[in-house]
C-alpha cells in the first residue's frame, strides 16, 4: 500500500510505498520522487510499487516523461511503470543493463543529464563501488539533493532480532543520514569518490531526498556534509 503523494518542493512530489525484501531477510521502507520539468512533463524517480490510486494522483499532474532506475539496485517496478505509461521513455543506472537485460530498450545515464531534462537537474554518477552504480540528482528549482541507497536513516526498531543489530553496526539506522559501512568500505578508488561527492557538495542543496529514511526539508547540505565526512584525507 502507497501512502499518499505529497508536496515536498516547488514542483517536486514525493510518495512512500510498501516494504520491499533485501538480501538476507531485510525489508526496506521505499519511497519515489516525481518532479514537474519545465515542459510540463513529470520525471519519476524511482518508481515504488504502483497502485491505482498512486498513478491516479500522478496523471492529474500531468504528463509522465520520464522513468528513472537510479541504481543498480532500484529497479524492480520499471517494467510495471513503463506499462502504465508507454510513451514515458526509461533511463537507468550505469551496469543496470547487464544485471537486467529485460530493459534492453531503455537509455543509459551518464555523467551528464540527458537533454529532456538539462537545465532541472544536475546529476553525478557515483561509480566504482563493488555493490552499486549509483546516480545522484539535483533538483534546482527546489533544491533538492537525491540520494537512493548510499545515504540511509531508517527508525531504530525498522528491524528485529539479529538484523536490528546488522542495522545499528552498519549505520543504517544511525541517528542521522549516513552513508552505510558496507557502501563506505566497498569503494575502490576513494580520490575518484572525492571528485564525485565533491561535486554534489558543490550543489548547495537546501533539502535532501532518499529511498530509505525520512527526507530532509532544511539542512539538506549540512547533512550531506556530515554523511560524507568519513571522506575527508
């Protein structure tokens, strides 16, 4: 069951779906954005399990462009949203492709935001990580910073048992958003991170957006700062 689609930004929704099974047992909280370009065309962000009232509440928005899988790990419902809208075209993460080759139709992202939404967004592909490719958004008009998995914050009792401990010692359900320790030690080359994280530092974002844990409305990158700290040299 989806929760409602909510304002978050000058033309930026966003909308929570059900829990979703991970590796080992773990479910995770998710959420989608869904934001309005400046053509009137909606760009949706990780589409979280469609329902009829969701895609109701979006196609009175207006009329849906564009489908992101942002990383290798955020793509179980693409095919379910590309059914609903057949004229949106699908972007996904780099190395998607590979793991499903179902989406052979979609484009790639890249380093630099395609042409229909150049302009809205600034976008950074974090690459070079052995669990995940992930493509990190800005949204100017609000600016909004939008993370998937590589920055979580879910509630302390998100998990029980064994996993509740798995979480705390990852920093899954830290105090604040953090990058979890398993994405942090997983990174190859950490100067090329730097590059990449100090781009998105660079945006000046006031708000902050992730799949897996409550949104930032203020502080945005002030929290970014602190997710990325273990970074410094």
């Amino acid at each position: 069951m989806t929760g409602p689609l909510t304002t978050f930004g000058d033309n930026l929704w966003l909308a929570d779906g059900s829990t979703v099974a991970g590796a080992g047992g773990f479910h995770f909280p998710t959420r989608m954005a869904v934001a309005r370009l400046p053509d009137g065309a909606l760009w949706l962000w990780s589409p979280v399990a469609p329902d009829a009232g969701l895609i109701d509440a979006i196609r009175a928005l207006g009329p849906v462009g564009h489908l992101v899988a942002p990383n290798t790990l955020h793509h179980l419902f693409a095919l379910d949203w590309h059914a609903a809208f057949p004229d949106a075209r699908l972007f996904i993460a780099p190395g998607l492709r590979a793991k499903r080759p179902d989406l052979g139709f979609a484009t790639d992202l890249t380093l630099e935001p395609p042409a229909e939404w150049q302009g809205a967004f600034d976008q950074v592909a974090i690459t070079g990580n052995r669990i995940l490719t992930e493509v990190a958004f800005f949204h100017r008009q609000s600016r909004t910073a939008i993370f998937t998995d590589l920055i979580q914050q879910m509630p302390r009792d998100q998990f029980r048992g064994w996993r509740a401990w798995i979480a705390r010692a990852d920093g899954m359900t830290a105090p604040r958003p953090t990058v979890p320790r398993k994405f942090r030690i997983s990174f190859r080359d950490k100067t090329a991170l730097r590059g990449q994280i100090g781009q998105v530092l660079g945006w000046g974002a006031d708000r902050l957006v992730y799949a897996h844990g409550a949104a930032v409305p203020s502080g945005g990158g002030q929290a970014l700062e602190q997710a990325f700290r273990w970074l410094r040299p």
